[in-house]
C-alpha cells in the first residue's frame, strides 16, 4: 500500500467562517474534539513535526478550522469544542464553523473524532460520534493521552468507550502523543482512506 509522506505536511491556511473555506479539491481527514483532547499534540506526533500545529497551555486556542496539506491530503483541524471559557457567542460560531463544514459538499474521506481515554464519554462526544453515525461519514474514534494509564487500564476504558458512544472496538485506535502509541496504525488508516 502506498504512504502518506508526512514530511511534506505544511500549513495551508485558517478561516474563520464558512464562507471562506476553499473548494474540496483532494481527499479530506477532518480532525474533531473537545477541546483539552490533545488534538494539536496528535497532529504533530502524526505529521512528524514538533510545531506545525500551535500547541497551546490554553484549551480552546483553536478558534478556526486550520487547513494542512499532507501530500495530496489536506488534513482540516477543527475547533476544538467544550471550552467553557470563551464567550456564547464565541462558542456559537465555533458551533457554526463545524457544522457549516459538515454541510459542504466535501470528499469527506475519514473523520477523527478523538475522546480522552482517561474519562467516560462526555456529552459532546456522544454528540459527535452521534452525529457522524447519523450522517453516514466514515471515522474513527482516536483515543487521546493513553501514556497516562497502565496498558491494563487502556484495555478497561477502551471497552468501556466502545460501550459508552456504541463505536466497535475495531473502529478505535489508542494513541499517545507522547509515546507515540498508536499513530503508525492511525496513519495507515489515514492511508487506507484516502489513497
């Protein structure tokens, strides 16, 4: 099977309404979830690159969708959701951006929808598997920050997520950015839907 050459992830661009999202022109991999998941940390284990993606102390840094291209692919990082800190109606365009970019006509190839290993399925997880069930989009369940638990403990909140947003095991990859647990297999599931 071909590979994805991370080493040719660059930033693409960032918008911070739907409008002025550009044209679906290649494969998509949208990235979604709360915002103290550790998406940004994710994709720049996944892209190989210590700074790509602004990492911030502060969840909820990620106010637009960011646009990566990964050879041929573009990567689309989504704001994170959740974040109690920032205004209603701060939170209500973030809201608008994500469902305005599931609305588009768009390749849709996979969705991440990444859950913290370490807690039980959160309100706007179960929202947002949900949501992508009903659609019929394809994705993943990407468990975050899996180096914080023993692999027997992974093992337990793994079933018990599965359980919890009714997602097969199979569907789910455990990952850690700080390890890098589970990001070879992650990237050959990016592969497998976007080549």
């Amino acid at each position: 099977m071909a590979l994805i050459n991370y080493q040719l992830a660059r930033f693409e661009a960032s918008y911070g309404t739907v409008e002025q999202l550009p044209e679906p022109t290649t494969p998509e991999v949208a990235v979604a979830g709360r915002s103290n998941v550790g998406k940004s940390s994710l994709l720049n284990k996944v892209f190989g690159r210590k700074n790509l993606v602004k990492v911030s102390a502060t969840p909820g840094k990620t106010a637009n969708i960011n646009f990566f291209e990964v050879d041929g692919i573009r990567f689309v990082d989504l704001p994170g959701y959740g974040y109690a800190k920032v205004s209603m109606k701060e939170r209500e365009r973030w809201a608008n951006l994500i469902s305005g970019y599931f609305d588009q006509e768009r390749s849709f190839n996979v969705e991440l929808s990444l859950v913290d290993i370490r807690h039980e399925a959160q309100k706007l997880d179960l929202e947002m598997v949900g949501f992508l069930k009903e659609q019929g989009l394809p994705f993943l369940v990407v468990l975050t920050k899996a180096d914080k638990l023993s692999r027997n403990k992974q093992d337990q909140q793994a079933a018990l997520l599965s359980r919890q947003l009714g997602v097969p095991r199979d569907r789910m990859i455990v990952t850690s950015s700080e390890t890098g647990q589970g990001i070879d297999e992650l990237k050959s599931r990016i592969a497998e839907a976007c080549l």
